[in-house]
C-alpha cells in the first residue's frame, strides 16, 4: 500500500527546512496500479537567501521501504536585493527563514 508522497525542503548544507507530507493532510492513496500523478503546492515560505533544494520521495504506508527518492530534484537560490524589508542585505549566517514579528518600546 503506497501511503503518499512526501518532499523535503533542505539548505544547501543538508539542513532539513520543511517535512511536508501528504499523511499530514490525511491523503491516503492505498493499493495502486499503473502511474500515478501527485502534485503539490506550497503557498508561501519566507525563506532567508541561500541556495535550497526540494527532494520529493514515495513510501509504503508504515515508512519502511522507499519506492522513489528524487534526490536534488529542484534546486533553488533565493536572492534579497538592496534593503530587504528596508533593512540590512540579509544571507544565510541570519538563518533559515524569515519570522514575522512584531516589536514596541516602552519607557520603564
């Protein structure tokens, strides 16, 4: 029984970003014969420059045998130009991924 297909977003180190899984979205394919297609989108990721690479694979339902692993299948390089978000040039030493966040000050 094929369980889904999964795609990890990894840096250019090997850092693991994202684990995305059909399983998380309780897609079930079960017995299967012939091709079958998957597709997936992902909607947004505030990623930091860097290079990344997505790499797709396909297990049985209890993750013991790989069927497909599509090593290095999509690399990709995000880039920043001058004054990302109107503030320094960002690369990878600020990380992985951009975290919104909000800030205040306030005399004690």
């Amino acid at each position: 029984m094929i369980r889904g297909k999964s795609t990890s977003e990894k840096t250019d180190t090997g850092i693991v970003v994202a684990d995305c899984r059909s399983a998380h979205y309780g897609l079930k394919v079960g017995a299967a014969l012939g091709t079958v297609e998957y597709r997936m989108r992902i909607d947004a990721l505030r990623l930091y420059p860097r290079y990344y690479v997505i790499e797709p694979w396909l297990t049985d339902s209890a993750c013991l045998s790989t069927f497909d692993w599509v090593r290095k299948a999509a690399p990709f390089l995000v880039t920043s130009g001058p004054e990302f978000l109107s503030g320094a040039n960002l690369n990878s030493d600020h990380g992985i991924s951009f975290i919104p966040t909000s800030w205040s000050i306030r005399s004690a």
